[in-house]
C-alpha cells in the first residue's frame, strides 16, 4: 500500500476522517497476514514509511504508525503518506535473562 491520506474533506468530520483512515491501514495489514506463508518464513512483517508527503517519508516501525497519524492530525495537517509493504519474516531466538 502506498498511498497518500485526506484528513480534511469537506462536509465529513474530521475525527471520523481519521478513524476510518486507521481502520483501513488495519485492514490492509490484517488482509496482508491472512496471505499464504511461503516455505521456510514465519509470519509477515512490514517495511513501513510515514511522512507529510511521498518525497520526505522516513523509515517508521509499524507499531508507531497510529501515534504518528495522531500527531499530524494534531498538528493540523491536511494530508499524510503512508507505504506498508508486506515482507517475509523470520523469527530469531532470544537469549534466556540472567535472574540477578
């Protein structure tokens, strides 16, 4: 997914504006997992990319991506980008903590 969102638009609230735009970003990534795992990945991760526009989007961690529409929703902003593409991810073993 890649794709610019409105938070303004004329005649719609603006809160239900932006509680429809999570509502899609959750449902792509849930759409996504649903997907056939190839052999040898453990689930789907995201490469995912926020920012005001396309052109100065940044690199992001999927879990943040809610309190950053947040904060531009806040600040006032007309618009944002957002790039959510699945990828195949691994799981890695963590090292048992050593009790103190």
């Amino acid at each position: 997914m890649k794709k610019t969102f409105q938070l303004q638009i004329e005649g719609k609230n603006p809160d239900r504006v932006l509680e429809a735009v999570k509502h899609d970003i959750r449902q792509y990534m849930k759409r996504e997992r649903r997907k056939a795992l190839p052999d040898g990945v453990d689930f789907w991760d995201f490469d995912c990319k926020f920012g005001t526009h396309a052109d100065n989007a940044e690199v992001v961690h999927p879990a943040n991506l809610t309190a950053l529409i947040d904060a531009v929703a806040q600040a006032g902003g007309a618009a944002f980008y957002v790039e959510l593409l699945a990828k195949p991810g691994h799981r890695t073993v963590r090292e048992p903590k050593e009790a103190s």
